[in-house]
C-alpha cells in the first residue's frame, strides 16, 4: 500500500485496493558508508601514494582475524545469519507503522465486507511482508483467537531475539576489529625491532605496524558499529510494525469492529504517523 496518504478526508484520494508493503531500498545508509569511503580515498590519493595504504598482510589479520575471533563468542551459523542481516539493514528500510495500520485496516475491512475466507484472495499482494502473510494464512485457516494470539506473540518475540543476536555479532565484531588491529601493531613492531640490522626490512614492518591499526579502527567505526545501530533501530521499528500486525489479525479473528481496531491502532502510532481510514 502507497505510502502517499495516509487519510482519505484530508488528503482526498483513496486507500488502494490492495495492501502493499512500501519497504524500498535506504539510500541513507549506501550513501553514508559509501561517502565516508569516498572521503579516506579521496584523503589518500591527494596524498599522492594510495597504495602504500593497501597491505596484504594487515588485512589478513584485521579481517581474517575479526572474522575468527567473532566466531569464538558466537557459532558459525549465527555469524553467517548476521551477514544476511547486515546487507538487509544496509539496503532496505522497514515497513513504516503507519503503512502497516493501513494494510491491516484495509484486511479487516474486506473480512468485514465479505468474509475471512475472502482475505485468502489478497494473500499473493502482502507475501513481502512475511509476518503478515503468516498471520493472514493462520487466519484464513480458521486457528482459535487465543492460539493466533499466542503464536503471533511468539513469532514477535522471536524475531526480536533473532535481529538483537544479528546487532550483538555487529557490535562485538567492532570491538574485535580494534583489537585485531592492536595487535597487528605489535605484530609489525616486533618484526622490525628484531631485523633492525636489515633496513629494508623496517619499511614493510612499520607498514604492517600502522595499516592493521588503521583498517581495524575503519572496520570498526564506519561499518561495524554503524550497522549494528542502524540494525537495532530497524528491528525496534519493525517490532512495532508487527505488533500492529498482530494487533489486526487478532482483532479480526475475534470478529472485532474495524472502526474500533483503528482507534486502537492509533494510541500506538506516533502523532504523524495516525490514520483515518474509514472517515
């Protein structure tokens, strides 16, 4: 469902036939990771040696270390979970509150109308929004009010658990990075101060020294702990966005006044975000 209204009186145009998810992609954080990138290799071409900057050896244990050593708190299989989580936050936004009031209202409107069986029909418009479609099919499929309720209510809680885990593994992993990149310094240190006899030894050694330092504090401070927020301020939205779910289902499955589910609806969107679907 369009997010371009959200009132039908004050906006004068209509709420779509059909519920839509609005999730589009989040220009706001390609634009801030890839511009804060822009700005360190604008920084070191003007310099005039951007590749003394890259170094085979410093990567190896900021990286491939980080990647280890987060592993070790956690298992591979949670770490590979974040991953996926991570390019989600990266790209897309969530479903606004305020969108998903309309898409419940606009279900228990048409179950209303005809009946609950007719909202098997608008199942193929709302499959992005998994939540939703899940709760629709339990629906559909005739589950009691209290079982729909509790399962919702699991679901809920699950998904929270799932993106709190994915913003623990960000966060860890930026505390990691740092310390990968310390001890790459002592590294790059040690193996000068033990060839201080070869001095082309001492160049590289130094090189290693400062560049696990720098990648360490670049993974650290302009990706990983820059996605784990953004991750915790997606799924604190997206909470909210299945609550409302829930909320609409169930009010539905209980055969509840759609006039009455949008007041409810309202006490928990923000003042901007409040509908007015049926006046």
């Amino acid at each position: 469902m369009a997010n371009t209204s959200q009132t039908r009186a004050t906006e004068g145009t209509q709420v779509p036939s059909r519920p839509q998810s609005n999730a589009t992609v989040d220009y706001a954080t390609l634009c801030g990771v890839a511009g804060a990138f822009l700005i360190i290799i604008t920084a070191m071409i003007l310099g005039g040696s951007p590749g003394s900057f890259f170094n085979l050896p410093a990567i190896l244990i900021v990286i491939g270390g980080t990647f280890l050593v987060t592993t070790i708190s956690f298992t591979f299989d949670e770490v590979s979970r974040s991953q996926r989580t991570m390019l989600r936050a990266a790209l897309y936004q969530a479903e606004t509150p305020g969108n998903a009031a309309l898409q419940v209202l606009f279900l228990a409107d048409q179950a209303r109308r005809n009946s609950i069986l007719s909202l098997q029909k608008h199942l193929k418009d709302i499959q992005n929004s998994g939540f939703l479609h899940r709760a629709t099919e339990m629906l559909v499929d005739g589950i009691a009010p209290e079982q729909l309720e509790a399962v919702l209510e699991q679901q809920l809680i699950a998904t929270q658990n799932r993106h709190q885990r994915s913003a623990n593994i960000l966060r860890r992993a930026g505390e990691v990075a740092p310390a990968m990149g310390l001890i790459g310094t002592l590294v790059g240190l040690v193996q000068m101060l033990s060839n201080l006899e070869d001095p082309s030894t001492i160049g590289p050694s130094m090189a290693v020294a400062l560049l696990t330092t720098f990648y360490g504090a670049i993974l650290s401070n302009m990706v990983f702990h820059p996605l784990a927020a953004k991750l915790e301020r997606i799924s604190q939205t997206e909470a909210i966005v299945n609550q409302i779910y829930t909320i609409g289902i169930c009010s539905v499955c209980k055969h509840e006044n759609p006039r009455r589910l949008e007041i409810m609806l309202n006490t928990i969107l923000s003042p901007d975000q409040r509908v007015n679907y049926f006046d």
